[in-house]
C-alpha cells in the first residue's frame, strides 16, 4: 500500500513529517499479508542477511551484529516531562534535550531505505483491552517479526477508522546507505553510544534508534505493551504486566488461569508451555511474556495476550525441557543468532541432539568444527545465550482454544519469582494482597543474558519483574498494585505465590528438577485457590503441608525437598536487611506504607520465631 491510501489524517500527517526527516528512499504501508512477509524475506535472502533453512519449511536464520544482541537497558530512557515520575530505577533525559539529540540522529537515517509503516494491534482486534500501535521502522526484519508478534495490516488500519488513538512507535536502525551502498549481507545498526530506546509517556511516544534487536526494535514487545501501558494502566486503572498467562484443568476437569512474573530469561516460556508430569493434570497456554489485565463485570481480574507470537529463548530449548516449543518452530519461524549445522538446520546449546555434519556456523557466521558436546564454555557457544525464535502462537500446540478471546480469561493466581541461588523456598503463598503485593516488590533474580550488562550472573532486585519495563516511578507503581487490591472484594483478587526453580546446592547445582516437575507446583497452587486443606502457616506465608505436592516418579531426595520447602530464617533475616536498607529507600517516600508494614510485620514474625 502507499501513504495516499491511510485515510487516518493524524497517521498520515505523522509518516509525512517523519519521512521528511529520516530521508528513505521509499515508503510502504504494510498490508499484513502473507504475500508482503514472503517478498520482504525473499529480498532479505537474496542481499544474504537471511539463510533459508533446508529444514524447516518458510524458516529464515539471521546473524545480528555482536553489538546488538539483546536488549540495552543502559541506553533505555523514560523522558517524562518531570524528572521525578521516570524514579530511580529508570534513566531520565529532559524530553525536549533527547528530542533535539534524537531528532539529529534521525535526520537523514533512514537515506538508501525503504521507510516502512506498520499498523498493528496489540491483542485481538477489537478487544476492549486491545490497543493500537504505528510503527514506523526502515528495517524489513522488523516488518516480518512484527508479523509474526503482533496483528498487522489492513485489518488494523480499518479498525483505526479516521481518527481512532494509537501509539507512535518510530524506529530506525541508525545505518543510512550512501547512493550505491549496500547491506551486503550485515546486520545495520549503530555504535552502542548512538543507541537509545526512549519513551515520551505524557505523549504516548517511542522513539528507539541504533538497534535492530528483539526488545529494542520490535516496538510493540517492551516499548509499548509494557513501557507505554504500564502508564496507560496506571492513569486507566488496569495492570500491563511482565508476565506469561497459562491455562490449567485439574482431572476433574474444573479450569483456572494463572500467570506468572518472572525476569528475562527465567522461564515464562517455559511454564507456559509445560507438559505436567502431574498425571490427569494439564497445561495450555495464553501468552508467555506479557498480560494485560483489566476488570471485568464481575469483579474478577481478566487478562489478555496482546502478542500474537513467541519471541522466545533458543538455548536449552529441546524435546525435553519445552516439546512444544520444538513443535512451535517447525515451520515459519524466524530464528536469530542461532548455531547452522552442514544440514542446513539451526543448532543450539542443549537442543538435545549433536549437529548433524562436520561443521557449524556460528552466531558470529564462523565455520568451526561440529562440536562433541551439547554445552559449551562460556564466551565460546554456538549461539548467542540470547539467541531466539521468533514464531506464530497459532503454531503451539499447546495454545488454548480461547487464546484470543477479546474479553480476556479471569485470573486466579499470580506467580512472582527469580533465579535465586539461595533463600527462597520453592513456594510460599502470601499471606493476603498487600502481603503479595509486598512480595512482587522484593522479588529479585540474577542477571541473564536477555540484556546487555557487566552484571550477568548477579542477583539484582526486579520488582514483579518491571524493573527495566515500568513507563514511571516504581514506586507509584507499587501504590497502584495496592490500590487494584482495594477495587474488588479479596475472595475475587488472584491469590498471590512466590515460587523459585533455581535454588542451588554447594556445588552449583540446581537442586530442583524445574520445567515439567514445575506443574507438581502448578496443581499445589491450583488447589491452593480452591481453599484446599494442604498448607502450613510460617512466618513468611503459607507453605505446602508435608505430603500436600505430589512428587510420585520425582527424582528429588527427600533431605533435598525438606531444604527447598523450608523457611530459611537466616536467610530471610538477610534479605529484610537488604529490602531496609538499599532496596526500599531507593523509592523515598513513594514507597507505599503498606509496604513498610508488610516488612516490619514480616520481620517481627521471623523474630519470634
Ligand atoms: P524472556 O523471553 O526473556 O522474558 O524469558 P522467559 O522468562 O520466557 O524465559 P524462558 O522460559 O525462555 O527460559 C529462559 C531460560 O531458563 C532457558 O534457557 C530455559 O531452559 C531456562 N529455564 C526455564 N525454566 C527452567 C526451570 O524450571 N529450571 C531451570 N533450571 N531452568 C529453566
Ligand atoms: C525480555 O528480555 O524479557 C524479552 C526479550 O522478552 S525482548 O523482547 O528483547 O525484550
Ligand atoms: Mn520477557
């Protein structure tokens, strides 16, 4: 489509005004159709950015650039108008200051591209909680993922009308081409110190430049769905959240819908997908990254996927830890700094089998020998530790029946967690909200390679896993959590669980199976929110009754069990030392008092113990 056929005067006015500062060579509105998708890959293919993959049908592998892997949380600003609503966990520039420096960037930027314009929604159209986004990008590996991530097109533009809201999303990967040059075959992005993700939230306004990567660039993922509606949420009264929505029928059939808060990289994708190893119990899944939820008619909390894909992690993804997954790339996925072996296949750390062939290329487009193991040192792997696939959630066959449901599935539970070697038991369920609420709070994991940091491997406070996500001040974030608590009667509130798959023994090792033994935990919490008789109180919550997880074939000592299932009061005395000391004072006096409550009442509990 051309700009002449947008009939919507403020998006055609903006694709003007942006055209006439970022120069491209051309400009094409997205229709959204399979046709489009196969032209823009085939071109991609043909300048060699893409290999087609002989193993997997319509499937294309590309390799980044080594600078542009993940997402850049140093280089991601909240420009609010006022310095103090961006809070301390967000990097603040004065609007008007990044706009000028930005606006110098994106000047000409986009010279010997095609400007494309992508309308897409978030969740299923015409949804009351769905939104509308435009993005604007000259990156046609942004096009095809946001394909496969979001609904786009004409179907959106039409649901737009001529004046319908939507969200500016400006994109541009910092590379202009000189007359006569070309890609070649690189990835285009720009210098890490050229690289901004920058939110207006006051104006509903994502600039992001220099990065053609995940989060970065695919501006409906973290930037809007999270970054913009935590804001949206926070002024509407809803919640726009970190978090994977999962399906759960008991053997008797009786269903409940659980979601769950887990930082980058530590395992949404995973529980959203699991195989139970509980028998008569099963799993099916909604969304494995993002919830937004709104109140429905009768004072339960519903909940919508506003993605339509998996941009998931490719390490340690196999046939046994995440067989749907497996199946959901079969076909039409997009993989990225992925391992290809001499079959033409893609290949990563842990798939479950060795590269057929001799040889491999890696990540970085290096042949190298086919290695003999399935791991490889650190520094040295096949794939990128953040390499991901990019593929259609219609594709998983564990997606649920009502996925798209545009009035949302009602909420149960909220699972929060981390990786944390040490402290947390496997599951503790909060006391009631505001306890939860203060659990969400304190949450804190270590550092994965989903983002680009010296601090990987360490463990980091990451509030209900919004640290690098929430569009404000965390703590008027945290206010807002206590006061959706208030907005309905507890009995119809999702019951709030703090859970922990990574605890580790002295040697390093996780002493906790994880993955399809995670449902031995799913069915505990499932009949938690049914009343159920299989808790104990301790000082920090509710814990599972001896006998009350079912753990028939599990391959856990039992001395192992005891020590994930008990309160560490040492531990824990630790911890609250932390929260009081450099956790909670980052927040001022925006931390909520219900919070403080919660801590001192927390702390007193374990005193007297
Ligand atoms: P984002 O897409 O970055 O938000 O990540 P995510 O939260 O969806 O994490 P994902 O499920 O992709 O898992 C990330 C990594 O953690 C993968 O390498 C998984 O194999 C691993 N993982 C997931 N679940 C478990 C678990 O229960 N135990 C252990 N030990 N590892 C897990
Ligand atoms: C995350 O980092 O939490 C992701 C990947 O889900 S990205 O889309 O790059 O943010
Ligand atoms: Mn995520």
């Amino acid at each position: 489509m051309e700009i002449n056929d947008i009939k919507h005067k403020k998006i055609k006015a903006w694709v003007e005004e942006t055209a006439a500062i970022c120069r491209p060579d051309a400009i094409y509105v997205c229709d959204g159709s399979q046709a489009e998708y196969d032209r823009l890959m085939d071109e991609m293919i043909k300048s060699g950015l893409g290999t087609p993959l002989k193993k997997r049908p319509s499937s294309v592998l590309f390799r980044s650039d080594p600078s542009d892997v993940a997402r850049v949380e140093d280089r991601t600003y909240i420009a609010s108008a006022k310095e103090e609503d961006a809070g301390p966990t967000n990097h603040w520039i004065d609007p008007n200051e990044l706009k000028k420096i930005m606006s110098g960037l994106y000047t000409d930027s986009m010279k010997g591209r095609t400007l494309y314009v992508i309308p897409f929604s978030m969740g299923p159209i015409g949804s009351q909680i769905s939104k509308n986004g435009i993005e604007i990008t000259d990156s046609a590996y942004v096009v095809c993922n946001m394909h496969i991530m979001t609904r786009v097109g004409t179907k959106v533009l039409e649901n737009l009308g001529e004046d319908g809201e939507f969200v500016k999303c400006l994109h541009s990967v910092g590379k202009p081409l000189a007359s006569g040059q070309a890609d070649n075959g690189t990835w285009p992005c720009a210098d890490m110190e050229h690289k901004y993700i920058s939110h207006f939230p006051e104006e509903r306004l994502i600039w992001s430049y220099g990065s053609g990567y995940g989060g970065n660039a695919l501006l409906g993922k973290k930037c809007f769905a999270l970054r913009i509606a935590s804001v949206l949420a926070r002024d509407e009264g809803w919640l726009a959240e970190h978090m994977l929505i999962l399906k759960i029928t008991n053997p008797k059939g009786e269903v409940k819908y659980i979601t769950g808060a887990f930082p980058s990289a530590c395992g949404k994708t995973n529980l959203a997908m699991l195989i139970p190893t509980v028998p008569g119990w099963k799993v099916e899944t909604i969304g494995d990254d993002i919830a937004w939820m709104k109140f429905g008619k009768d004072g339960r909390l519903y909940a919508i996927n506003p993605e339509a894909g998996f941009f998931g992690v490719a390490p340690e993804t196999s046939d046994s830890s995440n067989k749907n997954a497996m199946e959901s790339i079969k076909q039409n996925t997009i993989f990225t700094n992925c391992g290809l072996s001499d079959d033409g296949d893609i290949w990563w750390e842990k798939i479950g089998y060795l590269p057929k062939g001799e040889s491999v290329i890696d990540w970085h487009g290096k042949k190298r020998p086919a290695p003999l193991k399935e791991s490889s040192p650190k520094g040295e792997e096949i794939a990128h530790p953040n390499a991901r696939f990019t593929a259609p959630a219609k594709q998983c066959p564990s997606i649920a029946s009502e996925w798209e449901d545009p009035a949302g599935v009602p909420i149960s539970a909220f699972l929060f967690g981390g990786r944390r070697p040490s402290t947390i038991p496997l599951v503790h369920q909060s006391r009631n909200w505001n306890h939860g609420v203060f659990i969400g709070s304190i949450i804190g994991s270590e550092v994965t390679a989903a983002v680009i940091s010296d601090k990987i491997g360490q463990v980091r406070r990451d509030p209900f896993a919004m640290l690098p996500f929430c569009g404000y001040h965390m703590g008027d974030y945290f206010k807002h959590w206590i006061e959706t608590g208030k907005k309905t009667t507890p009995d119809k509130l999702p019951k709030i669980f703090y859970v922990n798959w990574f605890r580790k023994d002295k040697e390093g090792n996780f002493m906790w199976p994880g993955y399809k033994d995670n449902s031995r935990i799913l069915a505990w919490v499932f009949d938690r929110c049914n009343e159920a008789d299989n808790a104990v109180e301790t000082e920090i919550g509710f814990m599972p009754k001896p006998g009350s997880i079912n753990i028939d074939g599990l391959d856990v000592k039992p001395e192992v069990l005891k020590e994930l299932l008990e309160v560490d009061r040492e531990g824990w005395k630790k911890e609250i030392q932390d929260v009081r000391e450099n956790h909670y004072p980052k927040f001022g006096n925006k931390i909520p008092k219900e919070l403080t409550e919660e801590l001192s009442a927390l702390e007193a509990r374990l005193s007297k113990a």
